[in-house]
C-alpha cells in the first residue's frame, strides 16, 4: 500500500535519560494537534538507525523526520545518499533536535524543548537543498570507503575532547559544563599530532594540535561556515601555553575562536591530509575507524532536501 505523500516517516532516538517515553508522549500530542498524518519507528540503539531509515526511505515517505541529534542525522544523510538520485530528489528530510549536542540543529535555529515551534516549522515544508561534506578514506583491509557529513570532520584533540564529553555527560547534565571539563582534562595533556595537510595551495608539515574541517558551525570551531556555499571552512590550531588554552577556552564559548591566535583558518573546497599520526578522527561528533593512510575531504553540493526554519 503506497504512502500518501504528505504522511510523515517518524524516526525517534530516545536520548539515554530516564524518562524517554514523556518526550515522545508531547511530541505525539503536538503533531495530533496540528493535524499531521504521521508513523514513527523508535530506535532501540545507535547501531539501528540506519536500517530504519532505510526501511523508512523503502516504505516510500516523501517527508523523513529525525527526532535526534547529530550522530542520527549524519546516518540518515547517510542512507539518503545511498539511494538513486531520483528517489533521494523526492525526499525531504527534516529534524526535531533531541541528541547530546543538537549543533547542526542549532545553526538552522531548531532548540531543544520547543517542540511546538518545531513542529510548526517542519509543517510548512519550506525546503532548502544544502551540501554534504564527504570523507574519503581506505580501512585496515585497503578497502576504499567514505563517509558523508553534514557538520565538521575533527581530527585531533578536539575528537579526543568530544569523545569523552559523549562519556561524560551524564555525570554533569550539561553540555557547557562536560565540554570544559573535558577540555581541561585533555590539554593537561599536550597532545599534539604530527600533521601533513595540504589545504589549497599552502602545505602544512608540522605538529598541530586539532585540526575541523566544517560544513556548518563545526561545534563553534568553523563559526563561518554554510552549509550551502559549496565550500568547507577549516581551522587549523597550533600548540599554544597553557594561558593561550584558557582563553581559547573563553573565545570558544562566545563563538569567537577564530579570534585565538593559534587559530589558523581556510577556506576551500578539497583537503588532503596525507598523515595524522595517532590522531583520533570525529565526523559528527562520533568518532570513526582511523583512516589507514592518506584521506581526502570534499565537499558536495546541494545534495540533500532539508526542511528548514520559516
């Protein structure tokens, strides 16, 4: 039986709270109340968002909507861009933020907890075709693989640092408060990375410290970026002392951290990273499987329909 059109697919990623089944009971309320035809499907972990979007997308829905955060929507854009060009064309995906950090979410406007203006806004269906940025890379066994991203590549401490705000979190219940106490955790550290980058005609063969390529905000790290420019911002931090840290700290906080003066920022619309010795590597916000070798960043244009705010 084919879906009717304007029926919405419903993907809900409970966040690891105590009370999952409330959020969705007043998201439920409020799409009944502004009259929207929908079916939902819940994902039980992080490893089963995939397969149901695909479902989602095979079921024939022309309106997907993630109610999730970063990691949910990278999968989804994922999936979608597996599919043939005129069945992704005729899909518009949308977001209900409801993840550990929402960034992408936030670019557009979308806050967490108003669910009403949310919903009121993915109602309207006003759609914008936005870029995907894409990592491209060979695992262990040589096998050639991407991945696409709709946010920012880390690479470096700054992976290391989102990696254990995710595990952290919990302990604080705060975003603000996980991110700087796993800033200052990290840094104590001095983690740096031996580094050859080539961004556009400059090459860079030296220690860095973190290194973001964004196609949006890139969690305040590539503050200017769009994600419909056809081109990737990227920020490049050398060392700094433990003072320059702190107010790095400070500028990052107040989106100003192309202010700090280690910060070294691009523009351009291919990367070639040709080593990052131990570097762990975030897309999204999730760490992936370290690259094997040289790997390229790109970026796509206006791939995906997304519903954006009025």
């Amino acid at each position: 039986m084919a879906v009717n059109d304007s029926r919405w697919g419903i993907l809900y990623c409970p966040k690891n709270s105590l009370h999952p089944q409330k959020r969705w009971d007043k998201l439920e309320r409020c799409l009944h109340d502004n009259q929207i035809e929908f079916d939902f499907v819940q994902s039980e972990n992080t490893g089963s968002v995939e397969r149901l979007v695909k479902m989602l997308i095979n079921n024939g829905y022309k309106t997907i909507i993630i109610v999730g955060g970063d990691s949910a929507l990278n999968d989804a854009v994922n999936c979608l861009m597996q599919v043939e060009l005129t069945v992704r064309n005729d899909i518009a995906l949308g977001l209900i933020p409801n993840g550990l950090m929402n960034d992408f979410a936030h670019f557009w406007g979308f806050k967490e907890g108003e669910i009403e203006e949310n919903v009121k806004w993915l109602k309207s269906r006003r759609v914008r075709k936005i870029d995907l940025g894409r990592i491209n890379y060979k695992n262990k066994k040589g096998e050639s693989c991407h991945r696409y991203f709709l946010n920012c590549v880390n690479i470096g401490l700054i992976a290391s640092i989102m990696n254990l705000r995710r595990k952290t979190r919990h302990l604080f219940g705060s975003r603000t408060v996980s991110f700087i106490f796993s800033f200052i955790l990290m840094i104590f550290q001095r983690l740096e990375y031996k580094m050859n980058i080539r961004i556009n005609t400059d090459v860079i063969k030296r220690k860095v410290m973190t290194l973001c390529v964004g196609n949006a905000r890139g969690y305040g790290q590539t503050p200017s970026a769009v994600p419909y420019n056809g081109l990737l911002d990227v920020s490049v931090v050398y060392h700094s002392e433990i003072t320059q840290m702190f107010e790095g700290i400070y500028l990052f906080l107040n989106g100003k951290f192309l202010n700090h003066r280690s910060v070294h920022p691009y523009r351009t619309r291919e990367i070639e990273i040709n080593e990052a010795i131990h570097a762990m590597v975030g897309v999204d916000g999730r760490l992936m499987n370290t690259p094997v070798g040289p790997f390229t960043i790109n970026v796509e244009q206006e791939v995906i329909n997304f519903l954006i705010p009025d």
